[in-house]
C-alpha cells in the first residue's frame, strides 16, 4: 500500500509553519498511519459481521460492502485505545505524585465498641 509523502507533508506543514519537517518525520508518520488503517480495518470487519447478524435476525438482507458506519465505530474503538496506551506508565527515574502520601504504612482505628460514645 503507496501513500503519498508528498500529501503528509502538506498535512503536516499546515500544522507547523513555523518548523521545518523532516524526511525522517514524514515517513513516520506515514507508517504510523498505515498501522492505524490496518487496525480500523480490522476492527471495522468485527463491527460489519456484528451488523450483518443483526440485520439477518430482523429479516434484511446482508450487506455486501464494507460500509461509513463500521468505519467510524471501528475507529473509534482504535483510537480510544490509543489514547488510553498513551496514558502508560513513567519512566523509573520519575517518581509517582503520590510518594509522599504513603508515609503511614499502618492506619489504626479508634477503639469504639459502645455506640454511645462519639469519637471527634
């Protein structure tokens, strides 16, 4: 599968008009963005097939052609688990913001058996 360069750039230079693009960057990108078709399509096919079984068990025929509907379900599942991998782990030489807190291993509760009495 061919996509042009050429049409990266020129995505990309609207967005950074400031910044120079490298050859390196755009073949990137256009990597990038054949993995991310390869997953909608597969996911896609899953959405279809989902389709297909629904519309035999109201009666309608199958559809035939992959159709918009399946392409934007499917992309949305991609791309929400994109963005969820994105959200991974740091790097081990940056601590968790909540270092501080787990100061007090232990958590003791107030020794209350008689309700009447009312802990402040």
């Amino acid at each position: 599968m061919k996509i042009a360069l050429k049409s990266i750039r020129n995505i990309m230079e609207q967005n950074c008009s400031h910044h120079h693009i490298s050859n390196e960057s755009v073949i990137y990108v256009r990597d990038v963005v054949k993995d991310v078709i390869k997953e909608i399509t597969k996911e896609a096919i899953v959405e279809f097939d989902g389709l297909n079984e629904c519309r035999e068990r109201q009666g309608l025929r199958k559809l035939k052609r992959l159709n918009a509907w399946s392409i934007g379900k499917a992309a949305e599942k991609v791309l929400k688990d994109l963005n969820h991998q994105d959200m991974g782990s740091q790097p081990a030489m940056i601590g968790s913001l909540g270092d501080k807190m787990r100061r007090h291993e232990t958590v003791t509760k107030p020794n209350t058996i008689d309700d009447s009495r009312e802990v402040v």
